[in-house]
C-alpha cells in the first residue's frame, strides 16, 4: 500500500510566470491592487493565467450581475472555499448584500424572480452535470432568458468550475475574507 501523498502547491511569484503570462499578471494587480492567490497558481502552466484570463474577459450577454450569482452557486456545489469568499466579496461589488450572496450560494434568489430561475438551472445543471431537469429550463425560459443566454450560462459554469477545481486540488491560501459554509 501507498501512503497517502500530499502535495504542497506554492503560489508562484512574478518572476516565475512566463513571458505568456507576465503582461496578465501585470494587468491584474494594476486593476484589481493585488494578485490573488488562485490567480498566480494558474501561472504554474506556462499558459495557465494567459488562457483563463482572455476566456473570462469574453464578451457574454449575461450581465456581471448574472455572472457572480452562477459563480456563487457554482462554488457552493463545488464545495470551493476559495471560490465562496472571493465571489461573496466580488459580488457586493456587484450590488449583492451578504445575506443575498449567502442566499444564492443556498440555491435561491427570493428577492428577485430572474436571479431565482438563473441560480436553480445553474444548480441543477452542475447538480446533474448537464442533465437538466425540464422544469428548470421552463422557469428559465420563462424568466425572458433564450438559448444564447443558456450557451453563455453553460460557459460561465465552465469557466467557474476550472477555478473551484484548482483550488479544491491545491489548497492554496485563501486572501478574500472567508465566508461560512452554508
């Protein structure tokens, strides 16, 4: 028998990154003050930081509103403690309250009814991986949203789902205020 092999994964530095990744890296602390934790590690692959960064600035017609509150329900199913802090804070620079950004992260948004359809099919669409339950899409579809806003929920759950599974493998520092779990 093997014994259990642990592996501790260090948040690279700026002069570990790759010429790929230095003008990303550069950009993020200029925009946000800082380089967050989960975003250096992505510099580990030569292309890491570079490919994540130009797939999450793509244009969606999901608002960033729409945005953070799939990425706060994603990072709950996904257990990603990383993932719960940052997008809690990032989402009340959104216009979230904390007791919103927690609601959502239950799997529901009573305070408004297309936020509501939005986080359910995002649930169930992790939940199932993809195997939706019809009554999902309906409440969606009926909120006003069509199959283009669908494509980019399904892209948006992608782009999350990478990150919370970065850091559910290495366990790097978490440097947003953490948030209990639900």
């Amino acid at each position: 028998m093997k014994k259990n092999l642990k592996i501790n994964f260090e948040v690279p530095k700026r002069e570990q990154m790759s010429i790929d990744n230095l003008p990303v890296y550069d950009a993020i602390i200029k925009s946000v003050g800082f380089m967050p934790n989960l975003f250096a590690t992505l510099g580990l692959s030569d292309n890491g930081l570079n490919r994540y960064i130009s797939f999450q600035n793509e244009k969606s017609s999901l608002s960033n509103k729409e945005k953070e509150a799939i990425n706060l329900i994603v990072s709950e199913v996904n257990e990603c403690n990383y993932c719960r802090a940052a997008h809690t804070t990032i989402g009340k620079m959104n216009g979230f309250t904390d007791e919103q950004a927690l609601e959502l992260r239950s799997g529901q948004a009573a305070f408004d009814d297309k936020l509501n359809a939005l986080v359910k099919l995002s649930q169930n669409i992790v939940n199932t991986r993809g195997k939706v339950l019809p009554q999902y899409l309906e409440l969606f579809f009926n909120e006003g949203y069509n199959q283009g806003h669908l494509v980019d929920v399904i892209l948006q759950i992608g782009e999350k789902t990478i990150t919370n599974y970065l850091h559910n493998i290495t366990q790097v520092p978490i440097d947003f205020p953490e948030v209990s779990k639900i």
